[in-house]
C-alpha cells in the first residue's frame, strides 16, 4: 500500500531506532533526562527562544500555549480552516474556558488584517464582550493545501498584534517544511510570533512528539499545564533520541516537496482531476476528482483497492501527504493507480 492519508505515517529510520537503543535517560518530570534536555535545548535554539518543552502530541502543545497565554474568558482568534479550529476537540474552550473566535482564512493560509479586526470589539470596556488575547496562526497551512506563510504578512501581523497588546502563537505543525520551502531559517519564521508548536512526528519522521517553544517564562508555564494534561512522561529520552536524528537530517524534507511536485504534475495531466501544480509548495497535495461517476467516497475505495491510501480533505477534496516512506518509484505508482481509476470507473460502491 502507498500510504499517503498522513505523513504521521512515517515510521523511525534505522538511525533513529540506533538512536533509542543508545540513549541515555532519566525522569523528565524531574528534569533529569539528558537527551530531552538537548532536544528541548536544540528546539530551542531552531526557533530563536529562550526555551523549549516536549510535549506527546501537537494537540496538546497547542492546547497548553493556548491557555498559557489566554486568561478563562478572553478570546483566541483562530483561522476557520486551521487545525486548532477543526481538529482539536475545541479543548482551550473546555479545559482553558477560552472562547475561539473563528476568522476566514484566504486560500494561501493567511488571515487578512481586517479580518483580525473585526474580531476586536468597538468599545473594550463594553463588559458583555470577550476580548481577544491571542492570534494563531498556522504554517504551513495544512488546509489550504501545505501553503507556506510570507514572511512579511508574519511581520504586519506581529505589528497588528503588538498595536492591540495581544500575543501571536503559531501552529508550526510543519514549520520546518516551510522553513524549507522558503529557503529560510526557522528561526527567521518564528521571530514573528511569541510561541510556536512543532510536530516531530510528521514529516520530520520521528515516532512521537512535539516541541513548545518561547520564552523561559512561557515555557515554564506550559509545562505545568503539560504536567495538569498528564503529559508528563518519565524515560522519554527514548523519543527524544529520535527527534534528535530527526532534526539532524531536516534538510531531507525538500526531497518530500519535489515528489509532491511531481506527483501534483502528474494528477494535472489526468482528466478528471482538477490540480494546479503551481499551488504545491511543501508535501501536500490537495485535488479534486471532478469525473461525475465518483463521489469522494467511492474514489477513495476504488484507488484503495489498487494499492493507494488517500483522504477526503472537505469541500469535496482529496488530500495526498507526501513523506519520507513515499518514493519517487510510489509517486510515480500513485498517479498511474488515480489514471487508471478514472479511466475504468469505479469499482466500489
């Protein structure tokens, strides 16, 4: 099977299984692992903060800076295609008493000023009003198809906020791609904002894991909030090891992009499928199969049956994640498997 629903998918390299077999280790909670103490010193240093926490999954990171920087009553102000909006089981609002303030996103991932505006109310002493205490943003922007944030817009934002005295988090799941993308350093990226979160467990390839990064301040509070989510692990320098080998071979990722590149090439030239190459910057794909034959729902089952794993993506979409378990050889199966699909029609009900 082509897998290509997630890059959670990706499973450890054989340094990385090396690297947890040789890792030296102690109590977390305590402070006293010494291979999470140098990937959240390494973190750190990536994003240009003073500090950095692991955390098991992005879900919670996310969760934890939310409530570290937004007081129960005030407002996060959340993209409506992001996936602390869709994804995360609303979990600021029902462990933080945050309330979410959905804004539309535009297709290239970004939120426009005015937009962030209007979430503000007219009158900030009006008592009947939440205010806003937090922007996030998200980069790449999975939603709208793995698009990279400029940095410029980071920068009007960062000054928006800093007007209204107001903190900006980024959902970083995929900074790293995007860093790469833009051919900058991720430091650059998240000079921007006051905290960011990001996955090692997607394209970066290691097994489990996210990092928080911030100020020592901010990062001291989340990770008491980690401790209240019960995200404290204990020996967990068994996952760090990975991350570490994750981080070391980062650069990896632009070969993730020219392979969704070139399957995104491919999809275009397949009637049936509406695809612009020229919207896919880092490894994910979004398509839509406009042959009428299909529904969502019978493409998925048909490419299936011939070997490819992809996912509805909503708005009638198809999303395709491309990563390190994905070849150039599987990119060049997928496209065939989707080009004989819509020429036999489908094969599931």
């Amino acid at each position: 099977m082509i897998e290509m629903r997630s890059d959670t998918f990706t499973l450890p390299t054989p340094e990385m299984l090396t690297a947890m077999t040789e890792a030296e280790l102690g109590d977390d909670v305590y402070g006293e692992d010494p291979t999470v103490n140098e990937l959240e010193r390494r973190s750190a240093e990536l994003t240009g903060k003073e500090a950095a926490c692991f955390f098991p999954s992005g879900t919670m990171a996310n969760l934890a800076s939310v409530m570290a920087h937004a007081p129960r009553g005030t407002k996060a102000v959340v993209g409506t295609e992001s996936d602390i909006w869709l994804y995360e089981a609303g979990g600021a609002s029902v462990c933080g008493g945050v309330v979410y303030e959905p804004v539309p996103n535009r297709p290239d991932g970004t939120i426009a000023l005015a937009d962030l505006a209007a979430s503000f109310p007219a009158d900030p002493d009006d008592p009947q009003f939440a205010l806003p205490s937090l922007i996030c943003l998200e980069n790449t922007h999975n939603r709208c198809g793995g698009a990279v944030l400029p940095l410029d817009y980071l920068a009007e934002v960062r000054r928006f906020a800093d007007e209204r005295g107001v903190a900006v988090h980024l959902d970083g799941a995929r900074v790293v791609n995007a860093a790469i993308a833009a051919g900058v350093e991720v430091a650059e990226i998240t000079a921007h904002v006051d905290s960011v979160q990001f996955c090692l467990s997607k394209g970066l390839g290691a097994p489990v894991g996210s990092m928080v990064a911030g100020s020592a301040e901010f990062v001291g509070k989340v990770r008491r909030l980690r401790k209240m989510l019960g995200g404290g692990m204990r020996q967990v320098g068994l996952l760090a090891a990975a991350a570490l080998v994750a981080l070391d071979t980062r650069e990896r990722l632009a070969e993730d992009h020219a392979n969704a590149r070139r399957l995104a090439e491919g999809l275009a030239l397949i009637p049936g499928v509406e695809m612009d190459p020229d919207t896919v910057k880092t490894n994910i794909v979004i398509f839509k199969v406009t042959d009428e034959r299909f529904t969502w729902r019978t493409f998925l089952a048909s490419v299936h049956q011939q070997g490819l794993a992809v996912t509805e993506f909503g708005h009638g979409r198809i999303r395709a994640v491309v990563h390190n378990g994905v070849s150039a050889e599987d990119v060049t199966a997928a496209v065939g498997i989707v080009a004989r699909v819509l020429k036999e029609g489908p094969t599931a009900g």
